[in-house]
C-alpha cells in the first residue's frame, strides 16, 4: 500500500478532481518504483487548438517511464466492510488474515444491526464477503450466522397549532374546524398531562414572543402528541443523561428492554419509566431493610426453590431468544412471589442477583457486594436451573357441588380417582354441604377438579 502524500486542502480541486488532484508529489516512476513528483511527468504537446500532437515515440518513452497515480482512494466501506474478518487475526502484519484463523474462526456468531444500517453496511459487507468467497479467500459466503435488526426507540412530538396568517394559537380541543398550522414544540416544554409552559415556549421562540395562545376553559393549553423518529429537529429527543440523574442507569436499561420485543419499532414515554423504576425499589427492599441487609443463611422453603428456578428457566430462555422484555416482566413476578414468600434465604437471593445482573448491573453490583463478595458479580457462575424444583407433588382442587366452588383441598397428585374421592367425601365441608344427602355423582378429574353433583 502507498502512503498518501499531505495536501494543503481536502477539497475537490477547480477542475472537479478528488483532493488528491491537490497533491505535488503523486506520479509513479517505472524505473526506481516509487512516488515521485509531479514534475517529472513529461506535458503532452498540444496544438494552438488545444489537441495533442502525435508522436511516433513509444508510451514508455512518451512517459520517460513516469505515470500519474489514480486520484480516487479505496471508498471507506471497503475497509468497514471487512473488519470483522480483521478481528480473526489482528496482529498478523503480512495480510489481512491468515487461512488458519479464517478457518478457524469463520464467522460471526451475531450480527445485530438497524434497518438503516442494512442499506449502510450490511449491504456492502455481504457483496465482499460474497467476492471473497468466490476467490476462495474465506470459507463462507456469508459473514455471520445470525442477523437480528433491533427497532428504533420513537419519541413522542408535541403539535402546537397556529392560525393561518395569523399570530395567534389555538389550543388542541379548539382547532375543530379552524385552519391551523402545526408547529413542533419542545417536549421539555410540555408536562406529562400535555399542558404547554406557555411562557417558556415564548422565550424558546422569539418570534412568537407576542403571541396570543387560547386556551381551554380550564386555562390549560394542550398540545397534540404523535409518534415519530426521534430527532434534534422534531425537538422530541429525550436526554439520556437526564433519565440516569433522575432515575438511575439501571431503570433506563431495564425501561428500554422493558418496551417491546427487540426487533420492534417502540415509542418512548418517559412516564412509564416510573414503574421499573419502583420495581428496582422493591428489588432493594427484598434484601435490605431498615435495619440492614437482611439476608441470611436461612434453608429456602418449596415455594422459595419454586419461584428462583422457574424465573432461572424463563430467563435463560429470553436470553436465547433475544427476549429481554418478557424477562423483566419474570423479575417483577419472581420479586413479587418471594417477597409474598418472605424469603431471606442467601441460597434463593444470591442467584437471583446473578440472573438480574446483566439488565440491572449497577444494583445488582452494589447488593453482591453487601453480601460479601469481593469480586465483581459479572465473574459469577449463571444459576444452573434444576426442573424437579417444579414438580408439583400436589395439588390444590376446587371443590364444587352442582357446579359452584365451595372451598379447596389440597390433595397429593399420586391419588387415584377412587382415593382422591374418598378423601373429598370424608372431609368435614363436604359433609356440611350435603347434610346428610348422598350425592348422585363425583366426577373426579385428576389434576384438575372435583365436583359433587347431587
């Protein structure tokens, strides 16, 4: 490869060339086999027309033996567009990687990119790959194994409405029938209940400074939401940095996952942030109190070993399919049953740490830490799911007579349908049901449900 020579300007030149047009010392010399300067690029004779003159002088000596070099430099996605193959052997100084580690490596497990990002990069990654291939350069025609297009997170973009011609706005429930112009407003500007900062959209906005806003009967004036891309100019862009002051990174992460499937298109609403946000409050509360941290060394109960693997089950799974909003939803449900359960046991709480970690690292980091690790959590084994914890030994059947639940028994699932009505017909509710009568039938139904008809 040829080092560029300094140019003095990175424009394009009068005549139209690349900025390498600008360059003094960019001709090639047969003879010695390198860059040499412009100078010794023997001019072509012209005509008082402007046309070259022919000579009966070869091309080499025409040349002296000194060409121009190309203007035009390999187009940047041409490096982007094989980095990842790069990655395979990055300290190999002779070529861009050796057939033993392209053999080895192949490709990329997973490709996670936008649906902009398909046309920018993608596209041009896959055509050289592809070309590579062909060549007999790698040893797949395709650079990774799996692609995934995550959505984009929407913002939500507040409409003022102006009078046409008019210096006048109207607030959204009088625009009825009235030919208005809608304006982009500030989202900082707006509250949660779509009440407009009347004045501070004047001091946002000069322009409108004297403006006169009519508002609704209640003296509020609302604005008109819609769902659009979020950008700098639809002013509905909503500061990252703003969420983490007010809420903590962890809730902005687990909020963002929390939206929708990963590949869907969500639209933010920074309202909602509240209630991750009270999840992660819950969490902290199932491991500390007033008093301090509260967990102990305490054997977990059925219930207690039920909730932690059916929620290591349920995670393990999203994670392999990508689906990290349904494994927040398992948190909120796990945090909820073992708070319900009273849990403190270091054996049910400690693991569930490690499975929230990755979504919630920096709280997760702050708990593993007050339980006395001194390594980070992200160095700890994942929790080994183990299904007999969901074997369910019995069962807790509706008792119901002509159809109507009266109470519930709980009952072993190894019971026949003959034991399991003799246990029913024998206990004391059933007898006060029936006072004395003899049912006409038990329909027994073996997990499921028991009802007395008679």
């Amino acid at each position: 490869p040829l080092t560029l020579p300094e140019v003095e300007k990175y424009l394009p030149t009068e005549t139209g060339d690349p900025p390498l047009g600008n360059a003094i010392v960019w001709a090639w010399c047969t003879k010695t086999n390198k860059v040499v300067s412009n100078e010794m690029l023997r001019q072509a004779q012209h005509d008082k027309n402007g046309l070259v003159i022919p000579t009966e002088r070869s091309d080499e000596e025409s040349h002296n033996g000194v060409y121009p070099l190309e203007l035009n430099t390999m187009p940047g996605w041409a490096g982007s567009s094989q980095y990842f193959n790069r990655y395979m052997d990055p300290q190999n100084d002779a070529e861009i990687f050796s057939q033993e580690a392209i053999n080895y490596w192949q490709q990329v497990d997973l490709y996670i990119g936008g649906s902009e990002h398909a046309t920018g990069h993608l596209l041009y990654s896959r055509f050289w790959q592809k070309f590579m291939f062909d060549k007999g350069l790698v040893p797949v025609d395709e650079f990774a194994k799996k692609l995934i297009n995550q959505g984009m997170i929407l913002g939500t973009s507040a409409f003022v409405y102006r009078v046409e011609g008019e210096n006048k706005f109207l607030s959204k429930g009088l625009t009825e029938g009235q030919k208005v112009q809608p304006i982009h407003a500030d989202v900082a500007l707006v509250n949660a209940s779509d009440e407009l900062d009347i004045e501070a959209f004047k001091n946002w906005r000069p322009e409108f400074k004297d403006a006169e806003f009519v508002t609704e009967n209640d003296g509020t004036f609302k604005v008109k939401r819609d769902v659009e891309k979020m950008s700098k100019s639809k002013y509905n862009v909503v500061n990252p940095d703003e969420i983490c002051e007010q809420y903590g990174a962890d809730s902005l992460r687990l909020y963002e996952m929390f939206l929708g499937p990963l590949e869907q298109y969500k639209p933010w609403n920074t309202a909602g942030i509240t209630g991750v946000h009270s999840f992660l409050k819950k969490l902290w509360k199932l491991y500390v109190d007033d008093n301090g941290l509260k967990v102990n060394d305490a054997e977990p109960n059925k219930e207690n070993l039920k909730t932690l693997h059916k929620t290591i089950k349920k995670v393990e799974e999203d994670i392999e399919n990508f689906s990290f909003n349904t494994s927040v939803s398992t948190f909120m449900i796990a945090v909820n049953e073992l708070t319900a359960q009273k849990c403190t046991s270091k054996q049910i709480l400690q693991p569930l740490l490690v499975l929230i970690s990755p979504y919630a690292p920096h709280i997760a980091e702050e708990l593993w830490e007050a339980l006395g690790h001194d390594q980070s959590i992200s160095t700890a084994s994942f929790p080994v799911y183990d299904e007999s914890h969901l074997v369910e030994s019995s069962k807790e059947y509706p008792i119901s007579f002509n159809g109507k639940t009266r109470f519930t028994m709980e009952l072993s699932l190894d019971l026949s349908k003959e034991d399991i009505e003799k246990a029913v017909l024998a206990n004391d509710k059933t007898q006060a049901q029936l006072q004395g009568r003899t049912p006409k039938k038990v329909i027994v139904v073996p997990g499921k449900i028991v009802n007395i008809v008679g």
